[in-house]
C-alpha cells in the first residue's frame, strides 16, 4: 500500500516530464495547498502569495527535467515558494501582514515568535500529509476533521476501513506522520534548495 | 479510544490545527498552477537567477540601487550569457541589458501575454509599463546558430 502509493507520486512526476498534463493538475491538487500556506505564512496579501504560487509553478514547469527524486519535489517547492515569498516581501510594496493585529496583540515578543514556529509547523505537517499514503492521508483527515471527533465506527463508514482496523491503522499511520514531520522539516531547513537532484 | 498513547493524541490535534488553518486555496490560483505546465519547454537553457537586490544586504542594495535608480536588481547568468534587469518606479519600468550582444530581440514573458522588445546596438532593452506577475524573458538571436536564452520565473 505504501509502495504503491509513493508509486503514484513519481509516476505523475514522471507522466508530466513526458508532457501528460493530467499528471501534472494532480500534481497540481497535491501541493497547491502547501504552497498558499507557505505563502499566507510569510505573511503575504492573497493576490502577492497568487503571484508567489504561479511563481513557483513556472519554475517547477522549467525544472520538472531535474526531478531525479519525486519524494524531494515538496521540499523544493517549499523552499522555492518561501524564497520568492520573503523576495516579494523585501520588495516592500505589496508586502501586507495577513492579520496585524495578531502580533501586536500578544504580550511579549516570545509569543511573536511563538506564533511564527507554529506557522511553521502546521506548514511541516501539511507537507508530511502529502507525502503520506492515500490511505492515511484519508483516515487521519477523517480522525481529526469533526469536532468532537467522529469515533471509530462512523470513521470505519467514513473511509470504507473496517472498525477493527481503523486504531491499529492510526497508530501505524501517525507514526509514519511522525517520521515524515522530522525528514521535512530537515529538508526545509537546509535553504537554498537550488537544484532538485538528490 | 481511552487507551490511546499520549504521543499520538498530541500529534493527532497538531493535524487537527494544521488542516483547521490551511486555507482553501483560491480556484483561479489552482487553475493559474494547472496552466503553468504549458510554459514547459524542453530545449533551452534556463539562466538561472544568481543576484537579486530584495534579497542582498542593506548595504549593498542601496549602493547599486541608488547608483543605477532602480528598485530592484536582477541578473540571471547561464554559460550562454547573461541578462541584468534594473526594474524602478514600483515596478513599473524595466530596464533590461543582455550579453553578449548577439540577441535582436527581448520577449517579455508574462504567463497570460508577452511583450516583444527591441534589443538595441549596446544590448539594452525597455518598457516603461510593465505589467505586474511572474516574468521571464526570453533573448531572441541574430542568427539560428546562436541558442536562445530564457531567464528563470520570478515574481516582480
């Protein structure tokens, strides 16, 4: 299950290296989302992190050649949607907090900067989400996605997954988060990402 | 569910707020995303963006900004040349020079237009209304033995 679904990431890789433009709106339907969040966090306008996720797309279109290691193609992405980001920033004219208020309401400058780590980590977990398997992806959006929580048997009728499985499935699926959050927030770290080889 | 670890019902609601923040992406960025495969070309070498003044220190920026009376500076280098951009008026005026001097024309690459510009005896090229968006250009050669060059995307 997890090789087949890791499978399907490099196939639409793959696929629209050779110019199939289905593989890449999945692309598209995979990552879109990481990269307005990466945007919205670095505290651009809606229509600057638009010019900032187009920004990224185009360069992606360039280098989809270099793609040697499909798994890496979210850390890129990351890396070059924050960079452009904090670039159109710099530039100053357009550049407009999300919420202002949000920082100058908090006490201490601690608190800013606590704010901003945990941008960032909703950031690490999206990004881990979709480089997990299909089936996790869809039980762990099932888990978490009502509040209070659905419990099991409407979550086995949510997903298709019988009741039995559905606790031995999430532990094995959260860890697998657990490990992934680490490996992307190393990969993302490490600035600048220039090129896409591994 | 009462016997679930700790460590996974902490993790469990950072998923929780992590999806509850991640906006819904606006439907004409997705479509703007879906189209940017069609600016996949093959061929060329991409001159990749190797100086940008946005994101060099103060001192420098304001030494070659104020010098030249640009905003911004941006110079893309490839081993078949290198073009310089000097953007100024809040982005509005493009100055462009290209080397070598081998190149008749600059297409100013925006994803829904381009723009084709002259390129002059010294290199240089110009537009006083520059349309706002990602913009690549792309340097048309005198002759069909010289390669074309294109510039990476960037956000202006």
């Amino acid at each position: 299950m997890h090789n087949r679904d890791e499978g399907e990431l490099e196939d639409d890789v793959l696929a629209a290296r050779g110019g199939d433009a289905d593989s890449w709106a999945r692309l598209v339907e995979r990552f879109a989302g990481l990269i307005w969040s990466v945007a919205r966090n670095e505290g651009l306008s809606a229509t600057d992190a638009a010019e900032v996720s187009q920004t990224t797309w185009l360069r992606l279109a360039e280098h989809i050649d270099d793609v040697h290691d499909p798994e890496r193609l979210g850390a890129w992405l990351v890396t070059t949607a924050r960079r452009e980001a904090q670039r159109l920033g710099r530039v100053g004219a357009h550049y407009v907090l999300t919420d202002p208020w949000q920082y100058l309401d908090m006490t201490s400058a601690d608190e800013a900067d606590l704010a901003l780590l945990s941008a960032e980590r909703d950031v690490a977990i999206q990004h881990a989400m979709t480089l997990l398997p299909g089936r996790c992806r869809g039980l762990l959006a099932a888990l978490v996605v009502e509040e209070p929580p659905m419990s099991y048997a409407q979550v086995s009728a949510a997903t298709g997954m019988p009741v039995g499985s559905v606790g031995p499935t999430r532990g094995r699926c959260l860890e697998q988060l657990r490990v992934l959050i680490e490996r992307v927030e190393g990969e993302t770290r490490l600035e600048p990402a220039k090129g896409l080889r591994s | 569910m009462l016997d679930e670890p700790i460590e996974e019902v902490a993790l469990l609601a950072d998923v929780a707020t992590a999806l509850r923040r991640l906006e819904t992406v606006p439907a004409d960025v997705v479509e703007q995303a879906k189209a940017a495969f069609a600016w996949r070309e093959v061929a060329n070498a991409v001159a990749a963006l190797d100086y940008d003044s946005a994101v060099e220190d103060d001192a420098l920026v304001s030494v070659r900004g104020s010098s030249l009376g640009s905003d911004r500076v941006l110079t893309f280098a490839t081993d078949g040349g290198r073009v310089e951009l000097y953007i100024s008026d809040s982005g509005r005026r493009l100055l462009g020079k290209v080397a070598p001097n081998v190149f008749r024309s600059a297409v100013l690459r925006h994803p829904s237009r381009s723009l084709t510009l002259d390129v002059d005896a010294s290199g240089t090229f110009f537009v006083d209304r520059l349309p706002r968006g990602p913009l690549s250009v792309k340097c048309v050669p005198l002759t069909d033995s010289i390669s074309p060059l294109e510039t990476e995307w960037v956000a202006i």
